[in-house]
C-alpha cells in the first residue's frame, strides 16, 4: 500500500507541474512585433477661405488643413521627418474663364517637431486665389513622397 501511495504522489506531482508549465505557456502574451519605424498617416483633410483687405484689390487665399498622426505604438518620428507635399490636379472655373490662368506649382511642407507615438499635428498649406472665384478645385495630397501615403481631396466652391 505504501508503494501506491508514493506512486500516486510522484505522479500526481509531475501531473501538477506539467499543468503549470503549459498554463505559463498559454497564458503568456507575445513579445510586441519590432516597430522598423513610425508610422505616418494622412488624416482629416480640411479647407479654409481667407480675404484679406489690400490696394488696389482683395487678395484671397485658400487653406488647406492637413492632418498628420503617427500610427506608431512605441517609434518617435524625429523632427524634419515628416513632409507634405500638396498639389493641384484640375481646377474648374465658371464659363468664359480660362483654366489656365490658375496652374500652381506643388506646395511642400515640413514638421519641424517631433511627432510622438500615437499623436497627431496639423499642418496648413495656402494658395492664392485669383479675383474669378474657381467652382472646384482638386489636389493630390502626399505625406512623405515618393512612397508615402496619398489621398486626393475636392474643395467645391458653392456658397463660400
């Protein structure tokens, strides 16, 4: 009777470790994947007129609010890092107006602060309007080009 009692408790024992060894194993949580570096993304993307009172005429400009977050869990996006880069695909302007009286060249802006993990910034870009007020404007906007994220955005004109 001895000898099956101490069998009993030997395996009993093992039994027991075993149960703790794999409840460590199933209950542990995996180490966080390896961040390569921040990561940015286009957020909102926002418009804005603004006149201003000036001689001879009124000067109009258009603000583009762009918003910038870094997606990243633990990385710091380090400062001058992060670009923006806006550019005019197509303007349309009422009857009798030429388009080509409007073309701009692409606008570029850089975030000269760092951008910390889960965070965001906007950043603003402007252009200048001309006196014939265009119906619908449409821009291309990139954050760090080439390989960055795009979107492409429509500003419309109606009643602003």
């Amino acid at each position: 009777m001895v000898k099956w009692i101490r069998k009993t408790i030997i395996y009993l024992s093992v039994l027991i470790f075993l149960l703790f060894l794999a409840t460590g194993v199933i209950l542990s949580q995996p180490g966080a994947a390896d961040e390569k570096g921040p990561e940015i993304r286009l957020g909102e993307i926002t418009f804005s007129l603004r006149e201003f009172q000036s001689t001879p005429s009124q000067l109009r400009v258009m603000e583009i609010h762009i918003e910038v977050f870094n997606r990243s869990r633990t990385s710091t996006a380090p400062p001058n890092s992060i670009t923006v880069v806006v550019t005019q695909k197509e303007a349309k302007f009422p009857e009798g107006t030429s388009v080509t009286e409007f073309a701009s060249s692409p606008q570029e802006v850089t975030l000269d602060l760092p951008l910390p993990p889960s965070t965001g910034r906007v950043l603003i870009i402007g252009f200048s309007l001309l006196e014939a007020k265009p119906e619908s404007i449409t821009f291309e906007v990139q954050v760090n080009p080439p390989d960055g994220e795009k979107k492409t955005v429509k500003w419309e004109g109606r009643g602003n």
